[in-house]
C-alpha cells in the first residue's frame, strides 16, 4: 500500500506517510483557532443545559444531562472540524518535490 496523498512510502494507522503526517502537523498550527467555536458552542450548551434547567425546577439528573451534551457537542464538533482540515489538506496541491515518478 502507498500513502493516500502523494502515493509514494508506507501509510501509517491514518493512511498517510509520515512525511505527509509531518507536513500536515506544520499546516494545521496555522488554523489553531478552529478549537475555539467548539469550545464555545460546548461551554453555551452546558451552560444553559446544567445551569439553566436547575434554575427552572428541574432535578440535578438534568444538569448531569446537560453535562454529556455539552462534552458530547464539544467532542463532536471538534472532530467535524478535525475532518474538515484533514480533507482541505488532502486537497491542496502537492509541491513540486513530493509528486511521485513516472518509470515506464
């Protein structure tokens, strides 16, 4: 099997080279940002789910509740956005010195 971006070494447990692994990491740094609305929207859920509902009668199982559904959300949205920059990688053009040979 070769790497499933530029074709050429062993894949890792990812389906990429390391050299390819290693490249994404320097790239990724770049949009570290991307935590910070999943933290958001995670903090607003909990926030409104475990502090929310107690304030308006509710038992303290709902504010456990309210707890899974905001990590759930947080842990769901970062992956999404983890996907989202795996795929944009993958799409962007290869530099000139990873593009495999042509022996024929």
């Amino acid at each position: 099997m070769t790497c499933a971006r530029c074709n050429t070494g062993s894949p890792g447990p990812r389906g990429w080279c390391g050299d390819c692994e290693r490249a994404y990491d320097t790239w990724s740094r770049r949009h570290a940002t991307d935590i910070i609305w999943p933290v958001l929207a995670g903090m607003g859920i909990l926030s409104l789910l475990s502090l929310g509902l107690p304030l308006l009668g509710a038992g303290y199982l709902a504010a456990i509740t309210g707890v899974f559904a905001g990590f759930g959300s947080f842990a769901g949205l970062y992956r999404l956005s983890v996907r989202r920059r795996r795929r944009q990688f993958q799409l962007a053009s290869l530099p000139r010195a990873y593009l495999p040979h042509r022996t024929s």
